[in-house]
C-alpha cells in the first residue's frame, strides 16, 4: 500500500487497514450497537466481500481507513480524508466496549491530530491548517472530550441533518480544531513513534526544504516544551521558526534535519560566528545553536550521527574550533569531544564547550 501510515504512542497503534482486517471490520460494521452512532443501529448488513472491496478503494490514498490497536489487539478503527482545501476530515470509533470508557478516546484523538497535522506525505502535498468533525446532538460524552480535553470548537449545530437507519432524524454538532489551537491546547506533547529504528532503517541527514516546515515547527515546539521546559503559543513558536529558516536561507545559520524512513526526528542549527549574526561571541568558531533529537530516539546513535556531519562540513571550511553553550546534556558533549570552560554564554549564562577539529 503506496500511502500506508503506522504511528504509535506507549500500548496504542494506528496503522492502516489490510485485507486481513477485512474479518474483523465486517463484524464491526454488521454490529448494531457498535454502528448506532454512526447512524446505523441495525449494522450495515454487509458481505464480507463488501468489506474487503471497501478496504481496497483506501489503497494508495493519502487518505486512509486504519485499525487501532491498544496492546496489540484491535479495538477500532478510523479514518480521515485529506481534500485540497486546507482541512482534514476525520471519524472514529472504539469498537470493543471493553475499551470504552477508559481513557482512550482522547489520547487516540491527540495522536491522530498531531499525524494529520506533521506528516510530510500530507502537508506537502496539502498543508492542513484545520481538521472538522462532527458528532451527534445526544453523545454528550464525546462532546465534553472534544472541548474540554483536545481544546476544540464547537461551529455550528445542524438540526436534523440527515435519518439515521431507522428513518429518525438526527441532529450534528459541527467541531473544528486549528493547527494553532491544537498545539496551544496540548500542553506536553510526548513524540509519537512512526518508525522503529532497526537494521532497515533509511537514516538520511539533509539541509531544510520548504516541505520540512510543518514538521519542524512541530519539533520545535515539542524541543521548547520538553528540554527547555517552555511553553509558548504556537504562533509565537512559528514566528521564532521562520526566522531561524529565513537564517538559513541567507547561509548565516545552517539549519540540517535527521530523518527515519522520512520522519524527521532532530534537528542542528550551527554557524559559523559573524558580526552578521545575532550571536557572536567568538568570531571565526564554529558554534552550534541549537540541536535536538525527539526523546524516543535519543540513545541511538542518531545525535552523534548528527553532529559528526556538521563537523565534517566546518573541518572543510578550515574551521579549527567550535563551541556550544548547555547546562543539560553534558556527558554527551563530552562524549563528543568537548571540554567545559569557565566563561559562558553572554545570552544565556550557559557554560560554554569548546572542541578543537583542526590542528
């Protein structure tokens, strides 16, 4: 399958449906109680050959039905599609009521949102700024999930806006979360693991293109809010980003992303120090600015990886030394050649390492 997504958090998985889901979809779907919110309370009457037709019309989509599984089994299933109008349309359900209740709904939510609104197959394609939904007048629980823990916006309200199954009327409530919003409402947002690094694993280390943003901003923010233990509104973390590529661009401050199997998961930012910049404290040095790897991928190998391609890069432009200023991570700088000094950082008062690359 061309377009396939897998993303996981802790015990829960989403990743797209195949052919051998087809079984269990045809039962869920055939199910009354399991279909009556969506409009169906007798099921969908549906083969299973019906099913399997269904599964294979996602194929090659950037759209996708998918399975969630919590623990390994399926318990579920959604889906979103993705039009070229700016916005996503998603719809899910948990299917087996011994997961009901318990917790699930919004962490399966957050995850599917925080996919939607990074994936590069998607925003490069179609940059999604909002995602719309609906739910049904009387499912008061879901509504409360919506607007008290994923932070969304109740739009509108349609009354009677189509028959259920039965020939009664059903009234829709309208719900609308922007990319904005949504990363302002979720306070922490823990990496979502798409990839497992193993021997297969493409690992790609490459300047930033404009079709990196959305992930990037994405990153950063989760950088600010996990190492740096600050939280700023999403607008303010794309206004410090977009100056950091417009640097970029203009060659002051280079700005390299890590990827996995396409999935960026850190990031350098470096320079070589010039009154041109906004930080030069020792002209002529290499400094790196700022460097992250996602949690999940620490210890790996990766941030070495990283800073050894950077190195490379300033040992060819005869640079002889290159500092950084940390107070956190220090063993691993050390690791990487660096030596603590007494000065520091005359922005941030951080202790400043220096390597020496060229003798």
């Amino acid at each position: 399958m061309e377009e396939s997504m897998r993303i996981e958090k802790d015990n829960i998985v989403i990743r797209s449906a195949t052919i051998e889901d087809a079984a269990q979809l045809n039962r869920w779907w055939n199910d009354g109680q399991v279909m009556e919110h969506a409009g169906f309370p007798k099921g969908l009457g549906e083969s299973l050959e019906d099913t399997i037709n269904s599964i294979n019309r996602w194929e090659g989509k950037l759209s996708q039905l998918c399975i969630i599984e919590i623990d390994g089994k399926p318990v579920g299933e959604l889906n979103y599609k993705i039009n070229d109008d700016d916005a996503a349309y998603p719809g899910w359900k948990i299917c087996d009521f011994n997961y009901q209740n318990k917790g699930y709904g919004p962490k399966i939510i957050t995850m599917l949102f925080e996919f939607i609104f990074t994936d590069e197959a998607i925003n490069t394609r179609f940059p999604i700024k909002k995602i719309l939904w609906d739910t049904t007048l009387e499912n008061k629980r879901a509504q409360h999930v919506y607007e008290a823990k994923i932070g969304a916006k109740k739009i509108g309200i349609q009354e009677n806006a189509w028959k259920d199954q039965l020939g009664n009327w059903r009234t829709a409530v309208d719900y609308e979360i922007t990319r904005e919003d949504f990363f302002d409402s979720v306070v922490s947002i823990s990496p979502v693991k798409r990839d497992k690094l193993d021997k297969d694993s493409n690992i790609e280390i490459k300047a930033f293109e404009e079709g990196d943003y959305e992930s990037f901003v994405s990153m950063f923010n989760s950088y600010f809010l996990n190492d740096c233990l600050i939280k700023l509104k999403y607008s303010k973390i794309e206004g410090i980003c977009s100056e950091i590529i417009e640097a970029a661009k203009g060659e002051v401050s280079p700005l390299y992303l890590i990827k996995i199997n396409k999935k960026t998961v850190g990031f350098i930012i470096y320079q070589i120090d010039d009154p041109r910049s906004d930080w030069c404290q020792k002209e002529g040095f290499g400094f790196i600015r700022e460097f992250y790897i996602e949690k999940e991928y620490r210890k790996r190998g990766l941030g070495k990886l990283l800073f050894t391609h950077i190195e490379k890069i300033l040992k060819g432009k005869s640079i002889e030394q290159i500092y950084l200023t940390t107070d956190i991570a220090e063993e691993f700088w050390e690791k990487c050649g660096f030596t603590k000094t007494s000065e520091v950082g005359y922005k941030n008062q951080d202790p400043i390492y220096i390597k020496r690359i060229n003798h």
